[in-house]
C-alpha cells in the first residue's frame, strides 16, 4: 500500500512537471514567434500604435494615484526615522534611489499586467472562443504576427514610458511632505540622490520596465490564446495571467537586481 502511494505521488509530480514544461516551452514558442517577423512593421504598426494607446489610457492615470501617496508614505517613514538619527537630509536620497532602482520599474509593470495585461487576456480569449483565431489560420493569417506582436511592442514600450511619470509623481508626493510638512531644505532633498544615482542606474531600470512589459505580454497572449473555450473560461485565464505575471515580475527583479549590485556595487555618501 505504502508503496502504491508513492508510486501515485511520483506519477503525479512528473505529470505536473511535464506540465509545467509544456506550459514554459509553449510560451517561448509564442514569445519567439512573435518576435521573428518584428521586422514587418507595416502588417501591425496600426495595431501598435492602438494598444499603446489603449494601455497608456488605462495606466497612466492609476500610476498617479499609485505612486503620489507611495512617494508621501516612504518619505514619512523613513523621514521620521531619519530624524530620529539625525539625518533628515537622508531622506530624499532614500525616498529618490528607491523610486529609481526598484519601485519605478514595479509600478509600471504590474498596472501594465493588472490593468492592460487582464484586458488583453480577456480580448484575446474572447477571439479564441468566437474561433477568430482558427479564421485568421484559415485565411493563412498568422494570429501570432496579427495579434501577440503588436501586443508585445506595446507593453514593453509603455511600461518604460511609465517610468518617468512614476519617479516624478512618487519624488513629488515624497518632496511635498518631506520638504513642506517636515522643513526639509529642498536642496538637502535632492543632493542626496543626485549623489548616489549614476547613469546606469536608470539604465537598468528602464531595462527592467521593458522586459516586465514583455512579461505581461506573454503572459497576458499565453493565457488569452489557451484558455478554455467559454466565458469562465476567460475569466480563469485573465486571473492566472495576472498572477503569474506578478510572480515572474517579483523574481526576476531579484534576480536583475541582484547581478547589477554585484557587477556595480551602490555608491556612498
């Protein structure tokens, strides 16, 4: 019996294990396919230019609002620690770095798969069950080069769009109550971050946004592409795009993160 139960168990992790292999091998089928007639700007320039679009009406105002009150909040936390010790002029160097290095990239990334990746997911998905995507292979139109690439470019180029507008809005908010409510000097604020950014720092957080815009993308094509043929069906795929998303994002910012301090160590004050 003891036996039999293992032998359940290993049969059950080598079918999720082959599952999950099937899964990761069909996105980066979906990923490369899409890339390989990127050259091709005519066929789905138009449709580009209607996502990004799309994704910027859709993002750009709840970044706002994200990141005015998360620039306010870091400020306020770690301004009062910062008096604490001492260092109030430490703050906007904290509150600055923080923005550029790691919550910029964030942000963008995940209101692109929270609020655009969910939306493709669901318009995709609903093209799979009206068999739209068997049509466009019908009339030997690669669904692929139609829709996923245009999908692609888009979010990679929005989320670093994104960027920008995160580091102003959260330096704003964090400016307001470290320099208004806390009598910060506004040159204290800002001399410390001036101090410790280099160019490679935005360098790489520009990089970050692009490859977690791609992310989503595939995520969001993925799941809308292979999603069961009913509405719960789509439903389902836009909640796992989402959360899978958000797990791939998480990982590999640490692990970009992590290669980058190791090859560029941060700079002191």
């Amino acid at each position: 019996m003891a036996e039999g139960g293992r032998d359940a168990v290993s049969g059950y992790v080598v079918r999720r294990t082959t599952d999950v292999l099937g899964r990761v091998g069909d996105m980066s089928v979906i990923a490369l396919e899409g890339f390989r007639r990127t050259w091709d700007v005519r066929t789905w320039f138009w449709e580009f230019v209607q996502q990004c679009w799309f994704l910027a009406k859709v993002t750009s105002l709840p970044v706002l609002l994200v990141s005015l009150p998360l620039g306010a909040t870091v400020a306020l936390q770690v301004g009062e620690l910062a008096w604490q010790l001492g260092a109030s002029s430490a703050t906007g160097s904290a509150v600055v770095v923080g923005l550029v290095r790691e919550v910029a990239p964030m942000a963008s990334a995940l209101l692109i798969a929270g609020a655009g990746g969910s939306a493709m997911t669901s318009d995709i998905g609903a093209r799979n069950i009206r068999d739209e995507l068997a049509a466009m292979e019908v009339m030997a139109v690669n669904p692929i080069h139609r829709l996923v690439t245009p999908r692609l470019w888009a979010a990679s180029t929005v989320a670093v769009l994104l960027v920008p507008l995160v580091i102003v809005s959260g330096a704003s908010g964090g400016y307001f109550f470290n320099v208004v409510i806390q009598g910060v000097t506004p040159g204290a604020y800002f001399d410390g971050a001036v101090a410790l950014l280099v160019t490679s720092d935005l360098l790489v957080t520009l990089l970050k946004a692009w490859i977690f815009g791609f992310i989503a993308a595939i995520m969001s094509c993925y799941f809308g592409m292979t999603c069961q043929t009913s509405p719960v069906g789509v439903g389902r795929a836009v909640n796992q795009s989402t959360v899978v998303t958000f797990l791939l994002v998480f990982a590999v910012n640490y692990l970009i993160t992590m290669i980058y301090f190791l090859a560029y160590p941060p700079r002191s004050l």
